[in-house]
C-alpha cells in the first residue's frame, strides 16, 4: 500500500475536469488501487476521496465517516449510480482535498438511494443522508469531472482558485 499525490485545481485541473469510465471488474488490482486510495485519504486526511484525485479516471470512491477516535469504517464504492434523490434539498459547508483550505456551503439532495459495487465485487443498494449522502454526492460528482466550487458563484470561484494557486506559490517560495 502506498500514499499517491492528491491532485489539485492549481496544478491538474484538467486532468480532474476528466470524465471518469465504469469499471469492468472488481479484482486484486482494482483492491489494491482502493487500499492506495484509502491509504492516501487517512493521510491527508479527508472522509472521501475519488480516483480520479490520484489521477486514475476510473469510477471508484473510498470512504469513512468515522469521527476522531471511533474505529475505522472504511467503504468502498465502485460505479456508483444514484437511482433516487429527495426533493428536500440539505446545506453543508464543503471542502475538498483538491482544492485545498477552500470551504463553502453548497446545496444537495438531503438524502439519495444508491446502486454500486462493494470491495468485494457484491452489488448494494442504499440509502444515504446526512453527511453521507453530501459526501457521495461530492464524490460521484469527482467522476463527472465535477467539482463543489462549480456550484458557486463565477466570482466565489475563481477566488477560489487563486487562493490554491497563491497557496501552492507562497508553499514553494
Ligand atoms: O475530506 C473531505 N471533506 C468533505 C467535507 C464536506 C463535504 C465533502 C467532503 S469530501 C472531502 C475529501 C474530498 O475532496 N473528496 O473528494
Ligand atoms: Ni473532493
């Protein structure tokens, strides 16, 4: 297992602006990128983290909302689909390891039914709210080439992005 880079708005944009594809199987490589994955979220650390954040453009998503000293509960979601979303709409300040120190409110569905595949390659369906339901959310949205400041103002955005950039410069000065 090993931490890869996390990529980021200032540097990789286009790479994660990329559309990710479906997985065709779930087998020992694909286990090994999601442990590298997992791996790589607990370091920086996130609750979340899709492939295409370590420049893999493959639909897969690695989880755990596990607080503070709660033991770990990692999931694993391969081709994630969302088959249902409320009506009710639900607010949560966002961030995102790909666009470091930048939190914002966006609004979600407050909960979503889910269709994916686990570790093991089994089929789940599920509900999800809460911070659940906005993490997947933020994370399937991670494969569309999406990301959380894309719903924010043009101008709450590109601040947004020249605050990582002037980051990423004063890091390296
Ligand atoms: O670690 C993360 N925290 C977070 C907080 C609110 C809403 C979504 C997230 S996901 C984020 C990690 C990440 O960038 N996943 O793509
Ligand atoms: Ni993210």
């Amino acid at each position: 297992m090993s931490v890869r880079r996390i990529l980021t708005v200032d540097q990789d944009l286009k790479v994660l602006k990329q559309k990710s594809a479906p997985v065709a199987r779930v087998d020992d490589d694909l286990r090994a990128l999601m442990d590298d994955m997992l791996e790589t979220m607990y370091d920086a650390p996130g609750i979340g983290l899709a492939a295409i954040q370590v420049g893999v453009p493959k639909r897969v998503i690695v989880m755990d909302l596990a607080r503070g000293d709660a033991p770990k509960e990692p999931r694993f979601f391969v081709n994630p689909e969302i088959v249902w979303t409320s009506e009710e709409l639900a607010p949560y300040e966002e961030g995102c390891l790909s666009v470091p120190e930048i939190y914002e409110e966006v609004q979600r569905p407050a909960t979503v039914r889910l269709r994916y595949l686990n570790y093991q390659g089994d089929a789940v369906e599920e509900e999800a709210d809460g911070l659940f339901a906005t993490c997947i959310q933020h994370e399937i949205d991670h494969l569309e080439g999406v990301l959380f400041i894309d719903y924010l103002s043009r101008l709450k955005r590109n601040r947004a992005v020249a605050k990582v950039r002037k980051a990423a410069r004063d890091e390296a000065a």
